[in-house]
C-alpha cells in the first residue's frame, strides 16, 4: 500500500508526471507559474450537482509545497463546470502532485454525493453506511467519512470511531444465528451480551419467512426488541414492498406497532423511493462504496506572465481561474474571473456568497478546518433547499 510519505511526496502518481517534470527542469520552465483549476465539466447521468468532500486530505498533500490553494469548503455542493479548487505556484511544485490529488477528491466526492443523493431520498428515514465490505481496507475511514459527509445518519466502521469520532453502528450478521442454528437463541444471546446502549436490531430473514421470523423476535424479546432487519431484498423471492407490508400488519395486529422495521441488502435510489413510505430506516453498502464517478480533472486555466496573470488553457476547457457566487437558498450560481470583483444582487435581496476562499498561503494552512460533523450539517442545510432528485 501507498505510504502517507509517499503519497506527500509525489512518488504515489502517474510516470508520465515525473518524466514531465524531468524535462521541464531539463529545459529550465519547471518554475513556470501556473494556476490550475479543478473541476467536472460533467456530472454522471441524472446528476444535478455534487458534494465537494475530500478536501482536507488534499490540503494535508499540498502542505508545505511552494503553493497557494484556493478552494470551496469542504461539504459544498457544486454543478459542472464551477471550480472546487484552484493551486497557484511553480508547475513542478504541483506537476506529481496531480494524480493523488484527483484520486483522493474524485472518490470521497463521489462517495459523498451518492450518500447525499440517497439522503434526500430516503427523506426522514434513518440510513446506514454499510458498503465497507466493497472496498479495500486501508481505505475504510475515508469511505465512512465521504458518507457521512454526504449525510448518512451513521457507519459500520470500527475504525471509524478511533480516527473520526464517529460511533460505529450494525447489530448482527447471518453467520450468528446460522452458528446458533436457532434465531431466538442468537436473539437472546445478543441481548444478554452486547452493551445496553445498542438497539436490539434483529435481523430476521435467516431461516423463516420474515413475518414469521419478524413477530418470533417481538415475541421473544418483548419491549426489548427495538426493529428487525430483512437484509436480503435484492435477491429474496417476490416483491419485497410486499413482503415488508405484510410483516408490518403482522407486527401491528399483535401488539408490536413500535418495532420498526430496516432493510438492507442491494438497496439503491429507486429501492429507497419504493420503501420508504412502509420502512423506518435503510442500511445501504454498494450502491454508495461503488458510485457513480464525479470525473474531476485539473487543468492549466492561466500563467504568470510579465508580472501578470493571463488566461490560458487547453482548447475545450474554459480559460482563466475562476471564483462562484452564490445566492442562497438553492444553487443559484454566476462565475467570474477570479482576480475580478463582481457586483450581483440576489433575488431575496441577501448578499451573495463567495464559495472558493484562500486556504493554503505559500504552503501554510490558513484556516482551522470544521470536524465532520460540522462537515455534514453543512450538507444536510443546502439539500433541505433542494427538490429530490430523480432516482437513478
């Protein structure tokens, strides 16, 4: 695995980076100063807008290089085209820098937004961060971050809590009741064992119907019992709209219309839209491990010359390094050079906001960055002025 050192250090990216920046000081322009911009110039299909995430492992990269970043806080949702990040310094300060950069905001923003996106969703109903099984483990604290982020109501992670602050959450596997061979042994045993402060959760869908299975648990545990979980709707028989319905009027007709009732197992957009209405919460893993890409790339928009900045790009890109005004509520956005002020009255009448703001100076981080909490309410504010998306 990448080392933080290495990753820091430039050596964790592209050959091709590396040879660049070899001929550049072959032939004396690796001081070229450069601003490069950050942005997707599309999003994935469906997609209205992002959840910039990732930004404080970026800027733990850039610290101490010769630069100057400029960037939208972390948690800001975003459209095509608008920069999330400008870097300003000499191109070799930033050239091998460029692909752990991408990569670290590419896949927390993408995990980040299909979290928020599923978040609007599932609208007052609980959801769980559950996709750790999909990824490789030395990346598992920065997936339950993006998702968090994004604006799940808790994850799975162990490690979550050491390196995040973040209490993990999850009750039991199929493999308890399976080594128990009885589901109300493995539910009571659960009981007897585990800390009081844990929901007894049981995951009813092992060896029964999950109605039978659903009313044995509130049977067993009583007024212990605080849900039960269906963890296989994506690949159960029948419809399982149908199946939580009819587990519901079983749980009430007897007593337990306070159990509630989670699913998890294969959920995604449409499947929330579907259930949301017969469930209480949804545990969610791939749908939000393996999201859609946010295609970031980071390109040459200006260089420094003569004492003085002047657009210059690629040809299908936008020249010039750019900064986004915003009125609120919504995403009502205009961009501008970065360099010019402009002058634009919001249709409330509030005063528009600047989203790209100073946070490295000549390497130096400039501002105490918000914990992920903070991070998340951030989110969950701008989605409330926003309609649902269309499920995808």
């Amino acid at each position: 695995m990448s080392t933080a050192d290495e990753i820091i250090s430039g050596e964790a990216t592209d050959i091709y980076f590396v040879r660049t920046r070899k001929i550049l000081e072959a032939k004396g322009l690796g001081d070229t100063l450069v601003r490069m911009e950050i942005h997707a110039y599309s999003l994935p299909k469906g997609y209205e807008w992002g959840v910039f995430a990732g930004l404080e492992e970026a800027l733990a990269i850039l610290k101490g290089k010769k630069v100057n970043v400029y960037a939208m806080p972390e948690g800001t949702l975003f459209k095509a085209f608008e920069p999330v990040m400008i870097i300003e310094g000499p191109y070799n300060e930033i050239s091998v820098l460029e692909t752990p950069i991408l990569g670290v905001l590419r896949h927390a923003t993408s995990i980040a937004t299909r979290a928020a996106r599923i978040r609007k969703l599932a609208r007052d109903k609980t959801v769980l961060f559950f996709g750790l099984r999909a990824l490789h483990p030395a990346i598992y604290p920065m997936a339950d971050r993006a998702a968090y982020i994004g604006g799940v109501d808790g994850v799975s992670g162990v490690l979550s809590e050491k390196y995040l602050g973040i209490k993990p959450q999850g009750t039991m596997p199929h493999a308890l009741i399976l080594v128990f061979g009885d589901p109300v042994k493995a539910w009571k045993a659960f009981d007897e064992v585990v800390e009081e402060e844990v929901p007894r959760i049981a995951l009813t869908d092992t060896l029964y119907d999950e109605r039978y299975e659903a009313l044995l648990a509130a049977e067993a545990l009583g007024e212990r019992l605080y849900g039960v979980r269906f963890d296989t709707p994506g690949s159960r028989r029948g419809n399982m709209k149908k199946i939580v319905y009819e587990a519901r009027w079983t749980l009430d007709i007897h007593g337990y219309n306070k159990v509630k009732i989670l699913v998890s197992g294969g959920i995604n957009e449409k499947t929330i839209v579907e259930l949301r209405d017969l469930v209480d919460g949804f545990g969610v893993g791939t749908s939000i491990a393996f999201p859609p890409g946010i295609d970031f790339s980071m390109d040459i928009v200006e260089k420094y010359i003569d004492n003085k900045w002047h657009p210059y790009s690629k040809r299908g890109k936008l020249p010039g390094a750019k900064q986004v005004y915003r009125c609120r509520p919504g995403l009502n956005d205009t961009m501008s050079l970065l360099d010019e002020e402009l002058q634009i009255t919001c249709p409330n009448g509030g005063e528009p906001i600047k989203l790209l703001r100073k946070y490295i100076e000549n390497g130096k981080i400039l501002v105490d960055l918000p914990d992920v909490k903070s991070i998340r309410k951030y989110v969950l504010e701008q989605l409330e002025e926003l309609p649902e998306p269309q499920p995808i």
